[in-house]
C-alpha cells in the first residue's frame, strides 16, 4: 500500500486567504464582517478575535458588537437589524454556541440570506439542496470540500459516509458531495453497525465531536479520511474524531487535528464574506 498523504489544511487556507488578499485589494468596494458575540464563553472571544484578526489581513472591515450574557432576544435581534440595513456590512456572523436559553435558530433566520455568511438561513440551506449556486454555503463543510478537491478532484461515483447529521456541517457537507455526483451515505449516532458503514467509504468524512471514535480497520484502504471533529483531551492537546496513527498508514489521504479542516473554516468565511460585498454591489 501506498504512503498515506497528509492533507494540509493550513496550507491550503493560507493560499485561499492570499487569493482573496489579493483580490479584496483589487475591489471598489471595501467588504465588511460584523459578528455578533453573546457572552463571555472563552472559546468563542479565541474564535472572535482569530476572525477579526484573519479579516484585517485580507483588507475586510470587521464590526464588532458585543453583549452581555443576560442579553435579551430582542437585543441580539436589533443588532442584526442593524447590520441588514447598514450598507458597509456584507457578512453578519452569530456567534455560537449562545448562553442559556437563549436559541440560536430562530435568532439566524433574521440575518439576511445575502449577509449570511456562514449559510446557515432556510434560504441559504434550500438554495444548496436546489442546487442554486447564488446562496452562501456553510463555511466548514465548503472547507471540507476544497480539501476532498486537493487531493482527488473527479469524486463522480464515489461512495462517501458522512459521520454526523447536524445542521451546521453534517447536512450541508453530504449535499456537497452529492451535487458532486457522489453516493452519500449520511451516519449518525442510530446507524447500525457504524464500522462497516465506515468500511465501504471511498471518502469519509467525521464530524461527531468523540474523540478517536474512527479506527484504523474502519477505514478502506486508500480512502480520503477528513477529520472535521474538536477534541481537547486531558492536558489540553486537541485531538480529531479519526485515531490518526491508526489511520496513517491506511488512508489515501488525511487531514490532521489540528491543522486540517479547521483553518479553512475562517478563510471560507472571508471568502464567503467577499462573495456577498461583491454581489451587493451589483
Ligand atoms: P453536533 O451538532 O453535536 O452533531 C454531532 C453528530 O454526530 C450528530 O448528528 C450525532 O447523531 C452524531 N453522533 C453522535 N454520536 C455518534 C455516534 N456514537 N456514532 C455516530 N454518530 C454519532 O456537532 P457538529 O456541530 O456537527 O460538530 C461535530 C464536530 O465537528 C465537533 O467536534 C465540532 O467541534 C467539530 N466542528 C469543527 C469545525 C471546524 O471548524 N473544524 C466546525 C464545526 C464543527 P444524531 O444526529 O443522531 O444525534
């Protein structure tokens, strides 16, 4: 068997991130960010400052708007309100997950489909399953996808399990693969006999959030493996949902944790981001 390639992800974003540099700089219009933090969730200020940070150096203006944690519904609403109709905001950004109880759901159906830049409205969502190309689709699976391309760019015929159902990545990521003409096999945590699932992926792709669920014999040799999972595991270190040593060594292809799938989540958001300030200008 083949050595198993390393799919880097921070390289792939970086000259993603780069493009788009490159890019804003040649616009007439400056595009704009604005996100929404609720709280004081620690994860979420690293995620907000690494995004605002990721922003200036591609030449997008970031808005911030920050709020208490006992912030109302109707607060965050009239914040996004106010980036709809404010003219220099193409992106609007709900950070999440938002304290309790506050619900996330129906606050995003707010922003406008042309702001929503992480895809996440009704519009945006149907719009991908029509198969409309004018929607903003959902940064991490689009991510995911660009990493799949790197290293296999025909997937017509290719059997793909996505591990994981959610609105946010698991949905999204399997019409993807559908609309490039894959057979999808959508697992979540009621799909019988899991591995032997796994097992018949040409592309598998796990977003679960448990830690080194995917094991070396679940995987196909020679199969595109893409971690999208989180982990911190005791003593701080971040691990994927795939046991990577155990993978190496079988996979075609894989992302590591870190350094896969995750830096591609930011720079798919200022891509999206210049998608919508290049659309509302026409
Ligand atoms: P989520 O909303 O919690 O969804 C998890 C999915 O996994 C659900 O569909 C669930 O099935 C399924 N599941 C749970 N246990 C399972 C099991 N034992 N076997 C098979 N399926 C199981 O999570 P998410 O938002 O999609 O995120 C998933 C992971 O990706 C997390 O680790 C998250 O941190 C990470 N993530 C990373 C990025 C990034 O930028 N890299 C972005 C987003 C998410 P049911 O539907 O049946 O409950």
């Amino acid at each position: 068997m083949g050595e198993t390639q390393n799919i880097d992800g921070k390289a792939v974003a970086k000259a993603l991130r780069e493009d788009l540099a490159a890019e804003v700089a040649g616009l007439d219009v400056r595009p704009g960010l604005a996100v929404i933090l609720v709280g004081d969730d620690p994860a979420s200020q690293v995620y907000v400052r690494n995004k605002i940070k990721a922003c200036a150096a591609c030449g997008i203006k970031s808005f911030e708007s920050r709020l208490p944690a006992q912030a109302t519904e109707a607060e965050i609403m009239a914040e996004i309100e106010a980036f709809n109709d404010n003219k220099d905001v193409h992106g609007i950004l709900l950070q999440l997950p938002l304290p309790y109880p506050l619900n996330a759901d129906t606050l995003i159906q707010h922003i406008k489909p042309e702001k929503d830049v992480d895809g996440l409205t009704f519009i945006n969502q149907g719009k991908l399953i029509a198969g409309d190309k004018s929607g903003l689709v959902p940064c991490t699976p689009q991510g995911a996808m660009m990493l799949i391309k790197s290293v296999e760019q025909d997937l017509s015929g290719k059997h793909a399990v996505v591990i994981g159902r959610s609105l946010l990545f698991g949905k999204p990521m399997a019409q993807l693969l559908l609309a490039e003409n894959c057979t999808v096999t959508s697992a979540h945590s009621r799909t019988r006999d899991l591995p032997e699932v796994c097992k018949q992926a040409d592309i598998l792709v796990a977003a679960v959030g448990r830690a080194e669920m995917v094991q070396g014999a679940w995987i196909k040799p020679g199969a595109i493996v893409i971690d999208v999972g989180i982990n911190r595991q005791e003593g701080g270190t971040l691990c994927g949902d795939v046991d990577y040593d155990q993978a190496r060594g079988v996979a075609g292809a894989i992302t590591p944790v870190p350094g896969g799938v995750g830096p591609m989540t930011i720079a798919c958001l200022l891509k999206n981001t210049v998608e919508a300030a290049k659309k509302a200008k026409n």
